[in-house]
C-alpha cells in the first residue's frame, strides 16, 4: 500500500524493517492510554526487541498476503496503528481490521481517514468483498470510527476477546465492500 496522507503532518504507511523503536515509544507513550482497550502486555511487550520481531513478522504475513499491517506516522513518530489481519480468500474474501490512535491524536479525524484509507485498499487492491471490526460493548470513539465509514453492526459476541485481563463482550461490525 502507498502512502496516504491524512492530514498536513499524518500520513498512513505500511509497516517496514526499524519501526519497532518507534513502536515501543508509542506503546510506552499510550500506556494507559489502550490499557483498557487491549490485553493484558507481559515485560517482554516492552521490549525494542520483541517489536522488532512482530515487526518482521507483520511483514512476511503481508509478503504471504495474509495482512496489511499499517502505522500512521508523524514525521518518525508512531501516532497509530490500523492492521488488517487474517486475509481469507476463496468464496469469504474477507478479513479483520484492528486499530488505535495515540492518545494526543482523537478527535481529529485521523482513523477515520485511516479507516477509509484502508477499505478502499481492501477493495481496489485486495480484492476483498467484506471487512469486520469488533470493539468492546462500551468503547464508544471506536464505533463512532466504524459508524462513520459505512460499517453495520451485525451483532454482539459475548466473551469474544480477553481484554485487560478479563474476557469481554464485543459489539461485531461489517462493511461489505462492494456488490
């Protein structure tokens, strides 16, 4: 994937090989940030090192057509992240989409465009015809960002994902992506 500005100073990038310092600083700065919103993290998430790994992993899932993993950036600065994960092809052709955006950055517009940025990738590259999102019940900003890039919710998964330590409802949303 190119590229793709969304704003004067964000900009929507693929993931590549040295992001993992970067973040880690993101994930350092957002910490309490995601806390409720994302699992539980062990002592070696904290690590340049273990970043770097995901990192290389990320890419050769991409190179194997499995994901596109993404960060939005501000100059060098990890302000985000939006990952489309577990690429199925065949007859589903679809996939997972998964985000978040630094805690200095809401409110701004900036995963919406990075949303959107990513649907038209999903369709126009990929070929996909469905993406499908899920948040916690009460996480309202998420499915604001959802709601406002054409998803629908299609239901609720009781104790879908562990999240913050306990497992947690999620509100499951889809947009299908073209006729």
């Amino acid at each position: 994937m190119h590229p793709v500005p969304l704003s004067d100073d964000v900009v929507l990038r693929l993931l590549r090989p040295g992001d993992g310092e970067p973040l880690l600083a993101a994930y350092e700065r957002n910490r309490e940030h995601l806390a409720p919103w994302e699992p539980e993290r062990t002592d070696v998430f904290w690590t340049a090192g273990w970043h770097e790994q995901q990192v290389a992993g990320a890419l050769a899932g991409h190179a194997a057509g499995r994901s596109v993993p993404l960060v939005l950036v501000q100059g060098e600065r990890v302000v985000g992240r939006l990952n489309v994960d577990d690429v199925v092809r065949g007859a589903f052709r679809s996939a997972h989409l998964g985000y978040w955006v630094d805690a200095a950055m809401t409110g701004r517009g900036l995963m919406t465009a990075a949303v959107e940025a990513a649907a038209a990738h999903c369709r126009d590259t990929l070929a996909l015809h469905r993406l499908q999102a899920a948040t916690l019940v009460h996480n309202a900003a998420s499915q604001a960002v959802l709601g406002r890039t054409g998803f629908e919710r299609i239901g609720t998964a009781p104790r879908y994902l562990k999240i913050a330590g306990r497992w947690q409802d999620h509100v499951l949303f889809q947009r299908i992506l073209h006729d």
